[in-house]
C-alpha cells in the first residue's frame, strides 16, 4: 500500500503542474469532503486574464471570493456622486471581477444544498446530461464528472472553454490533512508561489482530532489558463483558410496519367455556364468499397440508407455502389462533407471503373420515384409489406417484429459485406438473423393457431413456428420461407458461432468439397434475394387470399 504523504505533497505537485500537458486529465472544480483523515475543499471563478498581473493576488492565501459570493438574487442600495441612493440589483452571477463557473447554493438549512454548473461551460459544445455528468454527444466522451461533493472537468475542455470566453480559471482550495506520527514533528511555514499559482502549506503538532496528534494543511490558489485559441468546431472552420481536397476524376490512356480535380463546388462546371472549362459538378468519382467501413462500423453516429450516408443531423452525402462492388459520388457533393471527411474518402479514391447504379441516377438527375438500389433496403421494405400484407387478414401486429431498442442502430448499418473479410460477412450474418429469424413474434403468431398444433410446436424454434402458421392457412404449402430462414440460422450458426466451421458452412450450400469461403459477398446477396423472393411468393398468395374473400 503506498503510503500518503503527510505534508499533502501529492496536492501541492497536482496544483503546480495543473497548466502543463503532462498534468492529470481531470480538473476538480468543486469539491468539500470533510472526512476525519483528509479534509478537502476546491472552489473556482471565471476571472479576466489581467489577473495574472497583479502581483498582490499571487502573492497571498487569500481568495477575494466564496460560496456566498454566488448564486443568489439580491438588492443593494448605493449611493452615487450626488449622494443619491440607488437600488443596485445583483443576479448572483458575479462579484467583484470574478464570475461563477460552479456555484452552491443553500435553502437555509431546510434542504440539501444543490451544487451547480455555470451552463455556458455545458452549452459549449453542447454537451448531454448522463448519469455520471456531461458528455460529448457524438463521442460519448465524458467531459464533466459529478459525484455527491464533486465537480471535475476535463483538463483541454477547460482550458479550450477558457480560450473562447477569453478568461482564466481560479481554482481556490484549503486541504488538511491530518496524521498520526510516532516521531516529533516540527512546525513548519512554507510558501510556493510562481506566475500563476500562490500555495502556503503549514505543519503542526497540534490536533483535536482523536486518533491523530499533527496535521498538514495548504491554502492558496491556482489560476487555469486558456489555450492560445479555441479548439471549437466553428471557430476553426470561420477563421482557417477554405480547403478543398482533390479527387481523381479521370485517366488518361495515352498518359497514363490520372486526372484530379477540386471538389469546391464554385470550381465546378453547372448547368448554368460556370467554369465551364472544369469538370462538371456531377462528374462520377469511385471509391473502393472500404471506405463504408468507417460509418458501417458506428450506426450509433452513423446512417447508410438505401443512396446516402448520414452523420447525424451534421451532413450527409448521395452515394452509389457500382456494378463491381465500388462506391461512387458526385464530386461537387463531395465538397460538401467537412474537409477531415474529404481526406478520409480521398484515401480510397480509385480510377473511374464501371457504372453509377441506374435507379441512382434516376433519382439524382431524372427526378424519378424507383425502388431501392441496394438489395439491403429493398429486404426491408419486402419485410414490411408482408407485415401488412398478414396483419390485414389475420389481424397480427409485425409478424416480424421490429428490433428492440438495444438493436435499433442495425438498421443504420446494414450493408453487404464491405469486402471478402470473414469477420465483415460474420456481422453480416449477425444482422441479418437479428432482423429476420430472431424477430419473428412467436406469440402472436401461436395464438392464431389451433391448441393442438400449438402443443405439438412446444419447444420448436421461431423459423419452425412460423413455418407451420404459413402452411396451415395455406400461403406458403411449399415452405420456402421457412426453408430460406432455416438457411440463414444455419449459416450464422456455422460460420458466426464460435465454432465456425468453413467445411460445415459449404455443405449447406453443396460445396462439400471445398474447405474456404470464395465469395462471401456474393453468398449474402444470395441469402438476401432468396428471402425476398420468399417474401414476394407468401405475399402474392395472400393478396389471392384477400382478393376471394370479397369474390
């Protein structure tokens, strides 16, 4: 066990250093625990940076603020040059040059005190209340910690906070630490002091404290910096010079050299005669498949519709996937995405190869209503027709249900395998049963079906049950949704499970004689096309089912 220095040098070392990047990461702006052993109390302000030149403040223990500084409405009466009295009012915020980063206020004794955050600090970047503080909401990051007598922050979040109000921190503080020691102790009077800290530490035998005959106590001050300029988002973006990244736009055969162009769109060439030596603004650039990988990998920011990859509320961009698996956009659009995203695309940037998928273009430049382009979104708008398509005849909410809570972000990243990785098609795998054979609404469907066919599925699996409810109300006499779905559980189960077999898995699609996967993404465009059209097949017979019930 280490042991705890007597003379609170460990807190003497935090405060000194607290303006360097080698410092802890946390910053603590409020704390008051008074347990027997280390008696602690932090307390801070906003102040101007002027401060740092006045010599008188870092050369004492004494704050110029407290608690009751802070946090409560008053009204004063001053009188001015004509010795005319004025109703001063005073809105708790600041006092005497200093301004609240946390306040506490009190309620006389009758309730607890409630400790609080100056909310400038929290809107910043727009941090989310959680149950441990505040975080970052698109990193999840927290920022500010808060327990029952304590308030820390993140040591850059302050100090970039500091550099955009343009002021410093004043962390005051008085720590008593008290010990019990065998040996004699000396009194002790020191002082450290350098351009932006005062601490007075003293030493004493003396102590009323049963357990302890000496005590350590600092009392001083120590004034947090700001950056020389804020890390914000949007300072960055008003005040850096505009950049555009180049893509490759075309190659030249006789060259072989490969043509790139910006992306800023007033560059580009429009339907409306600007710049019409430069390429058009909807000049297709290709990009290998890999570049999904990124946002495929954090749905929870993240969302790959059927044509556009979204960042939250923050961007988006249209994209296309090729004939051969690329991805391509316009690259006026690309122009359009932040510059760090324009670098990340620029890195899988590829010569142009092949086709921007047709529906896309009808979409983009032809104005026109289609189907989904991806086989992903068309399964899942398949999957809610046949919810309909059963619940207008048998009266049964989502036979396949829609995905719990904890699941909802697959729908934003359910995509093809990326590439021929394993581990890529495994979370394929993964997803797709999640959607399908894990959502199948077990008890809805039993209660449509007679006791005893109920009695015999006692102990059968969802695919099964379903399967059973199709065939008895004839719709799908052949079983091929059932059978489609039992291959998708066997696949997962063969290839996802810990176990994972590549021989098992090719033995249930015949290829007992090989011992690797050749092409996953083609195997999960077939799983897929099967299921839809198992889908389109059960819906057909029951849209015959509906039309001779009104015959």
């Amino acid at each position: 066990m280490l042991e705890v220095s007597t003379d609170l040098r460990d807190y003497i070392d935090k405060y000194i250093k607290i303006n360097s990047c080698s410092s802890e990461v946390w910053i603590t702006l409020y704390e008051d625990n008074d347990n027997k052993k280390n008696d602690l109390f932090s307390f801070c302000a906003l102040a101007d940076k002027n401060i740092l030149e006045d010599k008188y403040y870092l050369n004492s223990p004494s704050w110029d603020f407290s608690l009751k500084n802070f946090g409560r409405i008053s009204f004063s009466i001053e009188i001015d040059d004509k010795e005319i009295e004025n109703v001063v009012f005073d809105d708790g915020k600041k006092y005497e040059g200093f301004e609240y980063l946390v306040c506490v206020r009190s309620f006389y004794g009758k309730y607890k005190n409630s400790v609080e955050i100056n909310p400038e600090i929290i809107w910043y970047k727009n941090l989310v209340k959680c149950e441990d503080g505040y975080k970052e909401p698109i990193s999840d990051k927290l920022i500010i910690k808060i327990s029952e007598n304590k308030i820390e922050i993140e040591r850059e979040y302050l100090k970039d906070f500091l550099s955009a109000v343009d002021k410093v921190c004043v962390l005051v503080f008085h720590h008593i630490r008290n010990f019990y020691s065998e040996n004699e102790v000396l009194e002790e009077l020191k002082e450290y002091k350098d351009k932006n800290y005062y601490i007075q530490f003293f030493k004493t035998k003396d102590n009323t404290y049963d357990g302890f005959n000496a005590f350590s106590s600092i009392q001083g001050k120590v004034i947090i910096t700001p950056f020389r300029k804020p890390l914000h988002e949007d300072y960055k973006e008003i005040t850096s010079k505009e950049e555009y990244e180049e893509f490759i736009y075309k190659f030249d055969e006789e060259t072989g050299e490969e043509l790139k162009y910006t992306c800023n769109e007033d560059k580009l060439r429009n339907y409306f005669g600007a710049n019409p030596e430069a390429p058009l603004f909807l000049t297709p650039i290709f990009f290998n498949s890999n570049v999904l990988e990124k946002y495929a990998k954090n749905p929870r920011n993240y969302e790959i519709s059927d044509d556009r990859i979204s960042f939250l509320n923050k961007w988006d961009i249209p994209f296309s996937r090729t004939e051969d698996k690329n991805i391509s956009v316009w690259l006026g659009d690309l122009g359009r995405i932040p510059l760090e995203e324009q670098r990340y695309w620029k890195i899988y940037n590829i010569r142009p190869k092949g086709r921007m998928d047709e529906k896309f273009i009808d979409r983009q430049i032809n104005v026109k209503w289609t189907t989904p382009s991806r086989i992903e979104q068309e399964l899942l708008l398949k999957i809610g027709e046949f919810n309909k398509n059963i619940e207008k005849i048998y009266d049964i909410n989502k036979i396949f249900s829609d995905l719990k809570k904890a699941d909802k972000e697959i729908y934003n990243s359910f995509i093809l395998p990326i590439n021929s990785s394993v581990e890529g098609y495994k979370e394929f795998l993964m997803k797709l049963t999640k959607i399908t054979t894990e959502s199948i609404n077990q008890k809805e469907i039993k209660k449509k079906l007679p006791d005893e066919t109920v009695q015999d599925l006692n102990n059968k699996g969802s695919i099964k049950i379903l399967g059973e409810f199709l065939n008895h109300f004839e719709i799908d006499n052949e079983r091929k949704l059932e059978t489609i779905l039992k291959k998708v559980h066997n696949c997962r189960n063969k290839l996802a499970a810990h176990t994972g077999s590549f021989k098992e898995y090719n033995k249930l699609w015949n290829r007992e004689s090989q011992n690797t996967l050749e092409d996953v993404i083609k195997d999960a465009e077939e799983l897929l096309k099967d299921i839809i059209l198992a889908l389109d097949y059960n819906i057909k017979n029951i849209k015959n089912k509906e039309n001779d019930r009104y015959e």
